[in-house]
C-alpha cells in the first residue's frame, strides 16, 4: 500500500486539489489502483444547508475525473518522480474521450480508481479504465491523453 508520502512525491497537487488518498496496487509502466474517499469535510460541500436534496451532494462530475486523472498521473511518474512543477518535466492533461459517468457518487463512498496505460508515444502517454465503488462502475475513461514538457519551455518569453 502507498500513501500520501509518496503520492506527493510524484504529483504537485495538494489541499484542497490532491484528490488520491491511497494507491492499494501498482505494476509500474502497466497499471494502478487508487483509491478516495468522497466525504462531506471536503470544501465543495461548504455552502449546503440543511435542506439540501440528497441528488445536490453528488460528487463533482469534474472532481470525479481529475481524482482519475491524477491516479493516472502516479501512474505515469512512478519511475521518475518530479512533483515540482518549475523544474524538470511538466505532466499536462492533453485531452480525453469516452468518459461515461454511469450514476453519482456520494458522500461516503469510497472509489476505487483503476488505470491502464494503453499506450506510450514518446512523451505522451494513452490511458483507459474506470472507477467503481462497492464493486459497481460509476465511470468508464475511453481514453485520456497526457503529455510531459520542459519546465523551461512553458514559461513566458522574456524580453
């Protein structure tokens, strides 16, 4: 099992934005599993009220994706780790197609991210799965695109 130490080893995220508690299996240059747990502490929760319907605690459809986006960016640093983001190798989202959101997720439920890196062009890197929670498919990801760049060359010109 790896925990936060190391997931922040590898991804430049962090509070409120780290979206990955736990990765529970990991065949480097393969696959991962990851986990989060969705809970009512978390900030996008704040502002409901008592009298809020149970359909407006779903979990962000947008949060839901970049929870698996950052699973798959463990993945995709695992054997080079570089967590700062002015130095070294940047990791860019490039794009995704087929992600289905099958039903929402709720406070309380614990999702289990799985990626698979299809496939590894150079420096970008293909990648397709699911996240499930309590064994059921809550969203399938056709494919996300990641890219690494330079530090140096995303930084403005300077005159």
């Amino acid at each position: 099992m790896i925990g936060q130490r190391d997931i922040r080893a590898r991804l430049p995220h962090r509070f409120p934005m780290l979206l990955v508690d736990r990765v529970v299996d990991i065949v480097p240059g393969e696959r991962l599993t990851a986990l989060k747990a969705v809970t009512c502490n978390e900030p996008w929760y704040e502002t409901l009220g008592a009298d809020t319907p149970d359909e407006d605690f779903a979990y962000p459809s947008s949060l839901l994706v970049e929870s698996w986006c950052q699973s798959a960016g463990v993945l995709a640093t695992w054997d080079d780790p570089n967590p700062d983001v002015l130095d070294g190798q940047v990791m860019l989202f490039g794009g995704m197609t087929g992600v289905e959101l099958h039903r929402p997720v709720l406070p309380g439920e614990v999702l289990e991210h799985r990626v698979r890196l299809d496939r590894k062009v150079d420096d970008t890197l293909l990648f397709e799965g699911e996240t499930r929670s309590a064994g059921e498919t809550v969203m399938t990801v056709g494919r996300i695109v990641m890219a690494f760049r330079p530090a140096a060359a995303l930084r403005p010109a300077t005159a």
